[in-house]
C-alpha cells in the first residue's frame, strides 16, 4: 500500500445483491453457465477462501447446482481508459516545465497510471480521449510502457463535453477490439455534458454493454463546495450520473475534489479506488453450472447471494460462452 502510495502520489505530483446481464444467445437444457464472482463484507473488504457449499445461486427462481467452483485471479483483462480532455477540466493550472498544464488531466493521466501498475502483464489496455469529439489514442495493447508514454503525452485540453456519446463509444470499442472474455471500461472525467445528448440514451446503452463501468470524477466548484453536496444529504446531478452508469453495468464509482487533488486523505481514497477496481475486474472465482432452462440467455434471472447475509456477491457472465 505505501509503495502505491507513493506511485500515485508521484503520478500526480510530478505530472501536477444481483447483476442480471442479457445476450442475444439461446441455450439449451443443461448447457453450461460461467460467472465472474466477487464477494465483499460491509467495508468493502474482498472475502477469499470461499467454496462453492458459500452460495446459493437461482436461475428463473430455481436453485440450480454449482457444477464447478475455483479460485481464479489470473484470468486476462481487456480495460478500456476514457479520459476527458474537454475545456472544463483545464482548471487548476499547474506548472510544469515552465509550461501551464492542466492539473485536473494530469491527475486523471495520473490515476490511469496507478490502474496500469495492478494489472497482470497479460492484461491488454485501449486508451480514448473525448471532448467533443471521440479519439482512439492507443488501440488494445499489453505494453504498459507504451500506455504511460501515451499518457504523459495527453497534456492538452480540447472543447465542449460530449460525454454521454463518448463513453457509448468507447464501450463499442472496447467490445469490438477486445480478445479476452473479461471486459471493463474506466471513465475519468468532470461530468460536465454540453451536447444536448440525454442521459437516458447513455443508460440504455450501458444495460445491453455487458460491459463493467467504472466511473472516476473529479469534481471542482461547478459541483457546489468541495467535499460536500450542493445541497446537504442529497447527491448532485453529477454523483447520480456516476453512480448510474457504474449500478447499471455491474462497477462502481467514486468522487475526487481538483482542489483536494495531493492532499494525504484524497491520494488514499484513489489508490484504494483502484486497487478494488484491480480486483473487481479479474474477480475472486469462477463458477460454473449447468441450466435447468432452455431459451435466450438473455431471459435468464440469475441470482446469486452468499450463505452470510452480510456479504455483498457480485458477478458477471461470461458472454463469450457458447462462442468457443
């Protein structure tokens, strides 16, 4: 943890109880099922050395038998970074090297570092930028010295903010490009869409994505105070954006104060950030079982919960299944 501490720390510094997934697939009677699981407690902490008899999986409201269960946390990750570069991030200022950058997109670079150090090495990594328009700035690749270089090279903001219609791209992308079975998108941005474009149609997207968003905002005083809401117990229109596009895909999100950027307590918040996305993405285990049911996978009801009441069980399908 202090050695992370310290690389995201000299990133920014230096640079300034259910998810039900759809598919257009049939099966039949008995055919096999995969699910990505991870289990947590009430504090967020991942519960390991967990066996099959620790769960309780249904399909269409019918137990069904876990037919296999194993530990599996080497599975390769296809992750897909988008970064907003749009006007609205320009502030703070920083300086580096006698030249006026923007702190906001250094830290969000920053932050897509620190991701890139938990991978695996066989991991695969796609880097897009967007501000009003949507940019591929490094295809899928497993290099991560040439992912960083990319990344410090990304110091230049652009114009207005179309994010609903960059991160619907940038999960097409991900999807079309990406080789292995497990696949996520990480957005760092301010939230601040000036298209015109509806949420709405960004939410139906992410629901037939099959895609894991996790969402990263940097909040400045467009936001109300920093650290607290605009309007006191009720989230802003920013954190519900965020928090619906990581509920509707199966991720989650978190909210950093641009002001607050190198303080002790906000680099402790993104490194514990990421390190749970590093875990989430590969998950904890791998079940498998076979259907009771015949029909398209996408009118499958699977729920799966843990024998402990208090443990959080989130997973994901493999939708690559029935393809091999």
């Amino acid at each position: 943890m202090k050695s992370l501490a310290l690389a995201l720390a000299a990133s920014i510094a230096a640079s300034m109880m259910l998810v039900c997934m759809t598919a257009a697939q049939t099966s039949r009677p008995g055919s096999p099922q995969t699910l990505f699981v991870s289990v947590t407690n009430k504090a967020g902490q991942y519960i390991p050395n967990l066996k099959a008899a620790d769960f309780i999986l249904e399909e269409n409201g019918s137990r069904q038998e876990i037919a296999n269960f194993k530990p599996d946390s080497e599975a390769p990750v296809s992750l897909g970074i988008l970064i907003d570069k749009s006007a609205s991030m320009r502030l703070p200022v920083a300086n580096q090297g006698g030249e006026k950058v923007s702190a906001a997109l250094l830290a969000a670079n920053g932050a897509a570092k620190v991701v890139l150090k938990l991978m695996k090495p066989q991991d695969e990594y796609l880097l897009m930028v967007f501000d009003d328009v949507f940019n591929v700035k490094q295809n899928f690749t497993s290099d991560g010295k040439k992912m960083t270089e990319t990344l410090s090279k990304n110091l230049s903001v652009g114009g207005s903010t179309r994010l609903y219609r960059a991160i619907a791209d940038a999960l097409k992308e991900t999807s079309k490009k990406a080789k292995n079975r497990r696949k996520a998108l990480i957005v760092i941005t301010d939230v601040h869409d000036t298209s015109g474009d509806k949420v709405e149609d960004l939410q139906a997207t992410i629901r037939s994505s099959e895609i894991p968003v996790y969402t990263f905002g940097m909040r400045w005083d467009a936001w109300g105070v920093p650290g607290e809401d605009a309007q006191p117990g009720k989230s802003t229109y920013e954190q519900e954006v965020l928090k619906m596009m990581a509920v509707d895909s199966g991720g989650f999100s978190m909210v950093v104060d641009i002001p607050n950027l190198l303080t002790d307590y906000t680099i402790s918040r993104m490194i514990d950030f990421v390190s749970t996305i590093g875990v989430d993405l590969r998950g904890q285990y791998t079940l498998t079982y076979n259907s009771s049911t015949a029909g398209d996978d996408a009118e499958r009801a699977i729920r799966l919960r843990s024998t402990t009441p208090e443990y959080q069980v989130r997973f994901s399908r493999d939708i690559n299944q029935g393809k091999k």
